[in-house]
C-alpha cells in the first residue's frame, strides 16, 4: 500500500483591527479583535480532529494567538522565516493610499520600499518548504495572508508574481498537497471559510 502524500494545511490568522480596515500589517505586532478570536475557536473546531506531524506558526502574535485558540500552541514550533511581508514604508497603509503615491503600485510584483521585495519573501518561502517536506506527515501553519500566497505560490513551482490572483480571507483553511498519481504539487483547498459560517 502506498503512503499517504503529503498534505499542508496553512491557516491564516484571525482578524485584526488592521487587518479588517485594509491597512498593511507587516511586522506591527497588533491583536486579534474578539472576532477574530471567535473565528480562531471555530478554525480550531475544524482542525481538532486532524493528527499533524508538525505544527509551526510565525512569531507575531496574531497568529501565535490564533494557534493557541485553535489549541496546538503546546506543540507548536515558532519559525521566523513565517512572518507576513515587511512593508517598510507602507506599513499600516491602505493600498489606495499606496497608489496615491504610485498609481500602479503592485505589491507581488514591485515589492515595499525599505522593506521586502517579492524575491525577499520567495526566498522564505523556499527555505520553509524543505521544513515541511520533511516533517513526516501532514503539517498544520498559523502565518498571514501575503506570506501563505507566496508559500503556496512556490509550493506550486509558480513566479511569485502569480500570488497576487490567489485572495485569502482571516481565519481561513488551506491545503496544499501532492498529486497521488503524479507527484505534483497541487492546491486541493484555497481560502475555506465555511466553519466561519456555522
């Protein structure tokens, strides 16, 4: 009998008051809002039944947070290379203000100005995914909506430039993983809201 393939599950943290506002939140260490914990508990009640090999989350505490409600900060590894984009100057920015000042501003593409550009976080990305590839089985990730794009997007062997046409909400559920037949990597779940809804 075969082994089973691998399968990543990346949450994205629960909501923020920037975060729910539009504003940039790079390495500003801000809260989750009372949602987003009640969100974090009911990501955490979809998760509960699942056994991990590996648990990791970024060091902020959004997503530290969202980890813990969703009960696996016990075992949780924290991994810097997890943290969501610095945005140097457009930290806490919405992106029309950012194209106020550059009109045709593309964060995948043009990066942040005293912060990371695209092949910055592209290259954290690919350090992590050796990190996952190994843990044995499948592997759960509490991190942030542009930092989890861009994994997924070198998970896919994509440019990463192709992250900015995959949209993720706060407290959501994706899952990565590896074609059976083929070995590929393919998404099998992208931006899975619905125990957000119950």
């Amino acid at each position: 009998m075969s082994e089973r393939p691998l399968h990543i599950f990346l949450a994205r943290h629960g909501e923020t008051e920037w975060s729910l506002t539009g504003r940039h939140t790079g390495r500003e260490d801000i809260p989750l809002t009372p949602a987003g914990e009640a969100a974090a508990r009911k990501l955490g009640a979809r998760l509960r039944s699942r056994s991990f090999a590996a648990v990791f989350t970024s060091p902020l505490q959004r997503a530290r947070r969202t980890c813990e409600l969703c009960g696996f900060a016990g075992v949780a590894q924290v991994v810097p290379d997890l943290m969501e984009w610095d945005y140097g100057e457009y930290e806490g920015l919405r992106s029309a203000e950012i194209r106020a000042r550059r009109p045709d501003w593309r964060l995948f593409r043009d990066g942040c100005p005293g912060g990371e550009s695209p092949r910055d976080v592209a290259v954290r990305a690919d350090r992590i995914l050796p990190l996952l590839r190994s843990a044995g089985g499948d592997v759960l990730v509490f991190a942030h909506g542009h930092f989890l794009r861009m994994l997924m997007s070198r998970w896919m062997n994509l440019v990463p430039e192709a992250a900015a046409r995959f949209s993720l909400d706060s407290a959501s559920l994706s899952v990565l993983g590896l074609d059976p037949h083929s070995g590929d990597s393919v998404v099998d779940r992208w931006n899975d809201i619905a125990h957000l809804e119950q």
